[in-house]
C-alpha cells in the first residue's frame, strides 16, 4: 500500500473531493523519504536555475520504493506540481527532478529519449 490514509481523510474522499493540502499531508507522513527528497530539490530550484535534480540513490529499497510511489502516481505529482509550482520529471529509479514552469526546454531534454539513454547505467539495470 502506497499511503497510510487516516480514517478523517478516508471518509472525506467517500463523501467527495479532497483538497491538496490534507493529501500532501498524507503523502508527507507515508512517504517521508520521498517528501523530503522532492521538497529538497524544490528548495534547491528556488535557490536559482532552471531546475535542480537528485542523482544520488535512495539509501535502501524501502527510500527506493517511497519515491517511485510518489512519482508513479499521477495524482500525488500533480498535488506536489500544483502546491509548490513546479514540473516533477523522472529517469531510472532515483533520478528525480524539479522544473520551473518556464523551462519549457530544460524540461524536454531532460525527458527525451536521449538523455534517457544517456543516465544508463550498468548498476541500475535492477532497480
């Protein structure tokens, strides 16, 4: 299970929308090492740049399969995008990043097919 839902939180979706702020709370308390990773790098972008990405690995399987929870989802992305403003992109299994809304070009070439050759690695060919 990707997020532990509080019982509040559960009953609020069976009775309809949910607003971002109790999801991204969600998200925040089930997926800390992602959370944190992502408002990392977020902090980073506003800092200056166009974007700002993690190459490091999650430290073990469980940081591994927080992030990849995270930035699977459609739904927790978009919450994160709408909150703080950004763009979430991805490549492999830990290389995450951050993207103004303006770096439109950025943005491609960190998407496309030939960076995505590029970030191969022999170490990532089971992760």
């Amino acid at each position: 299970m990707s997020l532990a839902v509080p019982a509040d939180l559960l009953d609020q979706a069976e009775r309809g929308e949910v607003d971002d702020a109790a999801f991204l709370d969600c998200v925040r308390a089930s997926l800390p090492y992602a959370w944190n990773l992502i408002t990392g790098l977020i902090a980073d972008l506003q800092a200056g740049g166009e974007f700002a990405d993690n190459q490091i690995p999650p430290p073990d399987e469980a940081a591994r399969g927080q992030l990849l929870r995270l930035m699977a989802s459609d739904a927790m992305r978009a919450a994160v995008e709408r909150r703080y403003g950004v763009r979430l992109a991805f490549q492999n299994c830990h290389r995450a990043a951050v993207f103004r809304p303006d770096a439109i070009a950025a943005l491609a070439g960190f998407t496309s097919a030939r960076s995505q050759l590029l970030n191969q690695s022999p170490g990532l060919i089971n992760c």
